[in-house]
C-alpha cells in the first residue's frame, strides 16, 4: 500500500507532501478526501459544450408568420422564450456584448453602433478601423475570454467584437470578420473547430440576416416571408451537420439575435435643421437615438431649440435619460440624447438615406425583443418561457459551462427554470435543493465530516512532525480548476 499522497496531483502550485510513516487509519482519510477531490476535476474535465448563434435582427414573433420547421424542433427539443427584453439602446453592438457580457451597455462600453470618445477624440464606427481598437472594449470581459482563462478553448465565427484582442485575448480560434464569408462555410468552419485537436467547448456564430433585409424591406413586407424561411433553412442546415457529426446531442445550442425591426414610413421623418442649426453640435450614431454632442457653450441652445420641438421626439440632458434604460453612467454617452417614437426617423435633412425598417427604439416595445430558442442536455425540453432579459442568458451561460460569471446584471435565478435540474455545475457553495432532499443532506454531512476529520489530522501532523504549513483554504479546495 503506498502511503506516499502527494498533493501536486490536486494542486499543480503546492508542493508540500505528507511523510510516509503515518497510520492506515490516517492515510485512508487522506485517500477519501483525495478521491473526492479528483472525482469532483474529473467532473469540471467532462466540459459541457455551447453554440451560441446569433441572425442579427430576427425579431421574437418571426417563427409564427411562416413555418419555420427548424426552429419549431428546437422548441420541442428544448425551451422558447417568448419575450426577450435587449438592452437600450436597442442596436447590434450594444446588444452583441450585452449576451456575452451581461452587462448593459453603459457598464460595458459599447454604448452605440458609433460612438466618440470626447477624452481621446476619437471614433468608433461598425465599418471603421477603430472597431480593432481594443480600448473600445476592454471596459468588460466577454464570455468567451473567461472561458479561456479557466483553460478552455473559444472558437467565434463573426461574433461581433470577437476578432478583436480584448484584454490581451483572442479566441482560441476565430475567422476575421468578413461579411461574404457564407453560412455554410461559418458553420463548417465551427464544427472543425469543436472536433479538431485543439476543441472548443464555447462556439459563437454570428449571420447578418434578416437585419439586412428587415432594413431595406421593411419587417411587413410579404418578402421578408421568404427571407425567413431562408433563415430557417440555415439553422437546418446546422441542425444536419451538428447530426452527421455526432455533436447534436452534445452541443447546448441556443439561438438567439440581439433585437427586432419596426416598420417605419416616409411620412415619420423628424429633420433636425428645422429645428436647430447644424453649426452648433455633431451628431453621432443614426436614428432612432442620436447622440448630440454640442459645440462648447451651446448646450441650452441646443436643448431648447429640441425640447418641444416634435412630438414625436424626446431630448434627453444625459442626467435625464430613465433610469430603466440603465444608460446613462458613461462618458460615451453624449450630454444630449435624441429619441424619436417608434416607427420614427430622425435626420439632419430629409435628403439622406432613408430605411423601410429599423431598431434601437425604447427595449421595452416588443418589435424590439429577439427570437430565444435552445436545446442540448442542459435544456429542459419542450418548455415556454413567457419573458427573460438578455443580461440573463450570461449568467445561464456562466452555469452551463461551469464558470464562475463576472460581475453583471442578469440574474441566474430568472432563468434556472429552462435548465433541467441536474444540470447545475460545481458551484461554490452546495445549492439549496427546491425540496429539501435526505440524499442532500446526507452527503454534505459525509462531505463536512471528511474535511472535518482531515482538518483535526493536519493539526495533529502539523503539531506532532513540524511539517511545513499547507495553506489549504477552502476555496482551493472547492474550486481547484477555476
Ligand atoms: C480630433 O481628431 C481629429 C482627427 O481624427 C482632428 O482633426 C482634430 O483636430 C482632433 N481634435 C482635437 C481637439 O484634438
Ligand atoms: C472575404 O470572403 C470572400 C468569400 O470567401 C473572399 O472571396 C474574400 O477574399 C474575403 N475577403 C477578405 C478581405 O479576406
Ligand atoms: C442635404 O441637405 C443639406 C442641407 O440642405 C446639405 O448640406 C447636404 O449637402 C445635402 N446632402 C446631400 C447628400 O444632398
Ligand atoms: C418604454 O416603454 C415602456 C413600456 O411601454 C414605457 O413604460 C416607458 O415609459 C417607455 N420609456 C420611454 C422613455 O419612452
Ligand atoms: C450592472 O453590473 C455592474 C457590475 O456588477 C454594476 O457595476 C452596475 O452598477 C450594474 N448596473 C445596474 C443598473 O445595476
Ligand atoms: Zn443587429
């Protein structure tokens, strides 16, 4: 019987060993606790795997209005969520980060599709260079850099954001955004990259459809029916290659998009020059929400001039904004904010482009929430949710693939619901069962007694041989991978 247990096998940082000549009856303490410790890294070993998939712009009542067999498997297989509250302002860059942060946007960072930054004059902009400013981004740590830092591997494909080296960090495997990069090929791409040498057990999968065409058609065009059913097709065609591969009943796969679309109509135009001169602000980011920066001095000016200018519009002073859209508390902000009604388009003049459908209105209208359907082991399955917020799916990733979430605003209690119950990993602390359960108890009295028992042991090596201290503390114990 070897008595030799050496504790670099738990802990690659500790190096103290106990020495051999110690009692049966002590070292098989010591082997009990050590089994339970191995049992419990065996088990975060066995990483649970999650596809996040994003269409941009795939507004929540889009499964009723054409059959979308697809999407309807996946809510047989696992959960929907009917109503999906996003996060103000209700645009892609903000929401993006919102699902893998779960914060809002002005926690995050990523405040608007273009922002300025008044401290180090500059701009971001969805098309420009400084979208690979990493600055823009590192006031979170996105999901699928945490994942990493616990010794996992990311895999993105598009995600907004994701090509950037946030914090130092790429994903373990990404493609540089390219928006004529296929479907298909980003699909393609992900499965290697969940089989493949280096497997990633979190995959994010970002396509630009229906936005796109909700934009140019408007949300009630009778075209839209077919794109659509396109996007249907698509997400059959990661279903197929998720089965031929054998993924399928492996992969947590939640489909998901980071707001609506509204129609809007020429005839609900807001042009700003009637109201107030050009000279004295700048306009940042598009309608529905506009950022007014004015010029030095011209902030009354400006405000008055658009206070009841419409009323079909709101000016906000930044300390004004509500605070249920949580967006205020950040200098990215501008100190003047424009929002028209939905439906609503607000421009400078009425010779600029202009857009049969649109999003960023008010979070709390439902043509701005986004479609949530998931299914995999983690999911419970043919279950209806009626509403979540998008700062909670973080958290209800966090769970999935056992990480400890960062600071953020969602709440995992809101939608513990949509997993089945055994489904909850390695937490901190043992989960307080729903009904108290004998087995429960039993075990955390077997589990106190055990470290109990080789607590009073080490006292007793400690006093009786002088060994050097281990600075055993319990969070090490409990969470040797994390
Ligand atoms: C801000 O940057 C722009 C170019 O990006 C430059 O033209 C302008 O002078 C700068 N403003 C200040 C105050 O530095
Ligand atoms: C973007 O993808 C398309 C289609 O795969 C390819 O032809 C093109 O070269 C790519 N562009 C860049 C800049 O990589
Ligand atoms: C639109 O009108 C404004 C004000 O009349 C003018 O300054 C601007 O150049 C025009 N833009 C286009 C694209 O015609
Ligand atoms: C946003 O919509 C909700 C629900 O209709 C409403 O209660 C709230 O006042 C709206 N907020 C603003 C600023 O319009
Ligand atoms: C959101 O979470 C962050 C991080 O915990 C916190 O600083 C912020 O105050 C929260 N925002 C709200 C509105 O609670
Ligand atoms: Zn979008």
């Amino acid at each position: 019987m070897n008595q030799n247990i050496d504790f670099d096998s738990v802990s690659p940082n500790r190096t103290s060993s106990i020495m051999p000549e110690e009692s049966v009856i002590k070292s098989s303490f010591l082997r009990a606790l050590l089994v339970l410790l191995q049992a419990s890294g065996a088990q975060l070993e066995e990483q649970s795997q999650l596809l996040l998939l994003s269409f941009d712009g795939f507004r929540w009542d889009y499964v009723n209005r054409v059959p979308t067999p697809n999407f309807r498997a996946l809510m047989d297989e696992g959960v929907q969520v009917e109503h999906v509250e996003n996060t103000y302002i209700t645009k892609t860059y903000p929401n993006h980060y919102t699902l893998v942060t779960g914060l809002h946007a002005e926690t995050h960072g990523i405040v608007a599709n273009e922002m300025y930054d008044r401290i180090h004059n500059r701009s971001f902009s969805m098309d420009g260079p400084e979208v690979y400013n990493s600055w823009w981004w590192e006031e979170a740590v996105p999901l699928w850099v945490t994942n990493q830092k616990a010794g996992r591997k990311s895999g993105a494909a598009m995600w907004p954001g994701s090509d950037v080296a946030i914090g130092g960090f790429h994903p373990t495997h990404f493609l540089s955004y390219n928006a004529s990069v296929p479907f298909e090929t980003r699909v393609a791409q992900l499965i290697d990259w969940f089989l493949g040498p280096d497997a990633i057990n979190f995959g994010m999968l970002y396509w630009e459809e229906p936005d796109e065409s909700g934009h140019n058609l408007g949300p009630e065009s009778p075209l839209m029916d077919v794109v659509i059913a396109d996007i249907d097709e698509k997400l059959g065609f990661l279903r197929d290659k998720l089965k031929s591969t054998g993924l399928y009943e492996k992969v947590n796969l939640i489909v998901t998009s980071d707001h609506g679309m509204t129609q809007l109509s020429h005839d609900k135009i807001i042009e700003l020059d009637t109201y107030v001169s050009r000279d004295l602000y700048t306009w940042i980011d598009k309608s529905p929400v506009v950022g007014i920066l004015p010029k030095e001095g011209k902030l009354e000016e400006v405000y008055s001039s658009l206070k009841n200018a419409n009323p079909n519009m709101v000016v906000y002073k930044k300390e004004e904004i509500p605070d249920h859209y949580h967006y205020k508390h950040n200098l990215r902000i501008m100190p003047l904010i424009v929002e028209v009604k939905e439906g609503w388009t607000v421009m400078q003049n009425r010779n600029e482009s202009f857009m049969l459908g649109n999003h960023g209105y008010n979070n709390s209208l439902p043509s701005m929430h986004p479609v949530f359907v998931a299914r995999g082991p983690a999911f419970r399955r043919d279950y209806t949710k009626a509403f979540m917020r998008s700062v909670d799916l973080y958290p209800l990733m966090c769970s999935i693939l056992g990480l400890k979430p960062l600071p953020n605003n969602g709440s995992l209690s809101s939608v513990q619901d949509l997993l089945v119950e055994t489904s909850t990993p390695m937490p901190l602390v043992p989960p307080i069962p729903r009904e108290p359960s004998y087995a429960w108890a039993v075990g955390s009295l077997l589990g106190a007694a055990l470290v109990i028992g080789f607590l009073l042991m080490f006292v007793q090596q400690v006093t009786q041989r002088q060994l050097r201290p281990m600075h055993l503390s319990n969070s090490e114990i409990t969470q040797p991978l994390l």
